[in-house]
C-alpha cells in the first residue's frame, strides 16, 4: 500500500533522474526538473479536471501531452506542513511541521513561529546537488523565517521570493510587512516595494515570478542540469494579478490570478521547446493543498465533487490537481489513477485521518474505494466547509471516531456524503484492512521534534539580512517565548 503520498512526490522524481542515468558514466545529461507548486488550487480549478470556463488552456495541454493523476494527494491540508513534505520526502509528523500545543490543530508558519525545518532534514536540492544540479526556488518558501531556515541552507543556490505568505499590510511597528529575497539578502517589502492593491487585487508578482523562472532557465539550459521550484502564491488569499488579467475571467480574481498563473506556465514550456531541452525537462505541477472555500467564490477555488477544503482531512483538503509532462519520455494522453507513484498491482484499501501529534495516521487512497477519517474536526466554530454540511459528517466540534471510524466508499460515493453503515458487512471487512494499516504505521512512526510549539514576536521580520542596506530594518521588541495559539 503507498501509504505515505509525500515521500511518494519525491521518490517519482529520485525515479525519473535515475531513468535519466544520473551518475552513470558516459550517460546523457540527467533530466532538469520543474516543480510548479500552486498555493491553495483546488482538483476543480483546471480544465481538465472539469472546470467549466476552461480558462487554463497551457495546463490542459501540457495535461493532454502528459499525464493526468486524478488521485493524487497532499501529505497535510495546510501550506507548512504539506511543503516540508513535499521537499523532504516524509510525513510532518516526522519532519517536525507539526505542534503538541493543541489537539490535532494544523498548524504551519507565520512570523512569530520560532522554529522551521530542521538541519537534520534532508531536502530535495540537497540530493540533487549531490549529483551536479543547480536549483532556484522561485515564490514562497514558507519552511521558517529565521536565517538558520533560509533555503540557500537547505540545498538551494538560488531564491528569488519570500519566505511568509504575502499578508499585510503592517504598520511595521506591532508587526512587520513581509520580506522579499534576493538570494542571502531582502531586497524590499510586501506591499512597500512589492505592492498588491487589496481593493483591486493589482499586483505584478507572478510576472516577476516568471521572469525570474525564464532567466533561469535560460543561464542553465547548456551549463548544468537544473532544479526549479516555483512556488508562486497569487491564488491564496489576498489573490491577485497583474493589470492586463484582472477582470479577464469568468471566475473573478481568483480566476483572473489562474489565468495568469496558466499562462505563465504555458510561456515557461514554450521556452523550454525554443532552447531544444523540452525532451530532457520533466516537470511537475500540483498544489500545496485543497482549495481555500473559506474565501471562495472571489478569492478561493473549487474542489470539484469533493467535501470541504483546505484546513480538512476530508477529499477537498488533500486530493490535488496534478500533472507531469516530459515529451519522448510520457506518453501523450496518459491517466495514472495509482497516485503517482508508477507502482502497480491490485488495489488496497485507502486510509485517511487527520494528524494526531504523536499517533498520526496517515492518508492514502491507491484506486479509491474507502477513504476513512478517524477525528473530524471544524475549529473554534469556523466553518472551513461552507455550504457543505452534511449530517454526521461535518462538525463544528472535535468528534473522536477511533472506535468506529467513518468509512466512505469513493468509488460511489466521491464526496463523502454516505459513511458506510456500521452494521454492514462491508464496513467490517474495511475496517479489518485499515486498521492493520493504521497499526503498523504507528508501530514504526518515529515522530521528529516539533517545530510549531513556540512563538516570540521578537523573531519577526524585523531586521531580516540586508535590511541595512535598504535603511528598513526595523527594531524588535522584547523577546519573550511563549506557546503558540492555534486558532486554525
């Protein structure tokens, strides 16, 4: 059974670059890799996956020229964890994105987090580098804040982004606006150097995103095998979009900041063929997480058919779009439904739970036919499922279901509406399976030490490297740690 979606993501890569005969002497150039990496895009947000306006014609194609993974999974429903994941290769759980302060909260990195992924960690450019690539990250790092954190640290050569998520603006005074980076150094703020009109959503920052992406591209094409990671943010709230693609869309500015984003993406595969290196390119897109429908319809996406959305365990939080595209190496046209991960054999029966510290279950779907929550869960009354309620399912309190699990069949049931009856045969039969999986995964989960217990408002933005350069550093107060409080 894959049970463990993230290390999943990138073992497929260890597994294309080891197809491509890296190391091996004598052999051809191994493949350059692209991870475009969404923030907040729900299963429902691309044509191909069914989105009505079809407004993202460059992924639909790369799609039709590609492979489609209709069931393809995030390993946590929030930016942080599923990232660390996504670059580590192992749950939050182990890799320390997670916090003990509250029962099963999600938890992930604001400014005032004290903690971040651990040297102890090894990430995705860390084992490329190894073997000669040079890599960029490109848009939200989000993996902490602190200059022990930085990704130049942590495998990267390059960074053109920053390292929160662009909320503000701040006064600058109780909090500061966030950073942006050029590499070692921050080269101006969010909403200072780098605007984005809250009233009109006008920003020009994934056009700078992709002229950063093109340059790069360009500088390595003949010099090294390259990894580029390009993590852009304009579909999470506040959304936004740069003057010639704001009211453009049928969708709102959501939809005008998923047109550009597409349409970044399809100039980025375009230059890729100029070069002469589409065939030696494989690349990746998916997102961090569901659709964020606490902000929809104008500012959040849609996860298609299935419950709820991103801070969920449910379908809508963690089952992400996702496509790979390498021409002479994919066939055209493909759909691979066995998550991803290119195993084959029969089916198994698919595990799902929300995190519970130290005990965390993991989720797994391979061809979708139980999916099973064991805590269900709406925080401090906020309703992350809006017009979705579903009796005995959705909740606005903490419901332990450990004993008696809820069960959905997805092969008939894709939006969790019908929990198996408990008295029926074929939830006794479920059960047995999942619970086996469930025990043995425990038996060997090693939890790493957690990252998201502590914060201090001194560790803020404050004074990040090359803030004296720019006269913005600004002076923190005092430092006084304390216990983070988890109100999401």
């Amino acid at each position: 059974m894959a049970a463990v979606v993230a290390a999943t993501r990138w073992w497929r890569l260890l597994l294309v670059l080891s197809a491509g005969g890296m190391g091996a002497s004598g052999a051809p150039q191994p493949p350059n890799i692209l991870l475009l990496l969404m923030d907040d895009m729900g299963w429902g947000d691309l044509g191909v996956y069914g989105e009505p306006s079809r407004e993202t014609p460059n992924l639909d194609r790369m799609a039709a020229e590609g492979m489609l993974f209709p069931n393809f999974y995030s390993a946590n429903p929030l930016c942080s964890p599923s990232r660390a994941a996504l670059l580590t290769g192992r749950l939050p759980i182990r890799n320390g994105f997670y916090t003990t302060n509250a029962h099963a909260r999600n938890a992930y990195t604001p400014q005032e987090i004290v903690g971040g992924i651990p040297d102890s960690e090894q990430l995705l450019p860390e084992l490329l580098k190894k073997a000669g690539y040079v890599s960029k990250i490109v848009g939200k790092w989000h993996l902490g804040h602190r200059p022990q954190f930085h990704p130049l640290k942590h495998g990267f050569d390059e960074w053109f982004g920053s390292p929160n998520c662009h909320f503000g603006p701040y006064d600058n005074k109780a909090r500061p606006n966030i950073p942006v980076y050029r590499d070692w150094e921050m080269v101006g703020r969010y909403y200072e150097e780098f605007p984005i009109n809250l009233k009109t959503g006008e920003a020009n920052l994934t056009q700078i995103y992709l002229q950063e992406a093109l340059d790069f591209i360009k500088r390595q094409a003949r010099r090294h095998p390259f990894f580029l990671y390009w993590a852009v943010d304009a579909t999470h709230a506040p959304v936004y979009a740069s003057k010639p693609f704001l009211g453009t869309s049928q969708r709102g500015r959501y939809g005008d900041a998923a047109r550009e984003i597409d349409d970044s993406i399809g100039k980025m595969l375009e230059v890729l063929h100029d070069l002469h290196i589409a065939d030696n390119t494989f690349v990746f897109f998916t997102s961090d997480n569901g659709a964020a429908l606490i902000s929809a319809p104008e500012q959040g996406g849609s996860n298609g058919p299935f419950l709820c959305g991103k801070q969920t365990t449910f379908e809508g939080g963690m089952r992400e779009p996702a496509l790979a595209w390498w021409p002479g190496h994919i066939a055209a046209g493909q759909v691979r439904t066995l998550l991803g991960t290119g195993r084959q054999g029969p089916p198994q029966p698919p595990v799902r739970g929300s995190r519970t510290q130290a005990d965390e279950v993991p989720h797994s779907c391979s061809q979708g036919l139980q999916d099973t929550p064991f805590l269900l869960f709406s925080l401090q009354g906020i309703d992350f499922c809006p017009g979705q309620n579903v009796s005995g399912v959705t909740t606005h309190n903490l419901e332990d279901h450990t004993k008696l699990p809820l069960i959905f069949h997805l092969g008939r049931d894709p939006g969790e509406r019908f929990p198996l009856s408990f008295a029926s045969a074929e939830y006794q039969e479920a059960l047995s399976r999942i619970t086996s999986v469930v025990q043995q995964h425990q038996e060997a989960l090693v939890p790493g030490q957690p990252q998201l217990n502590v914060c201090n408002w001194a560790v803020m933005n404050w004074a990040p490297p090359g803030c004296e350069k720019l006269g913005k550093c600004l002076t923190p107060p005092e430092s006084i740690p304390k216990k983070c409080l988890w109100s999401h």
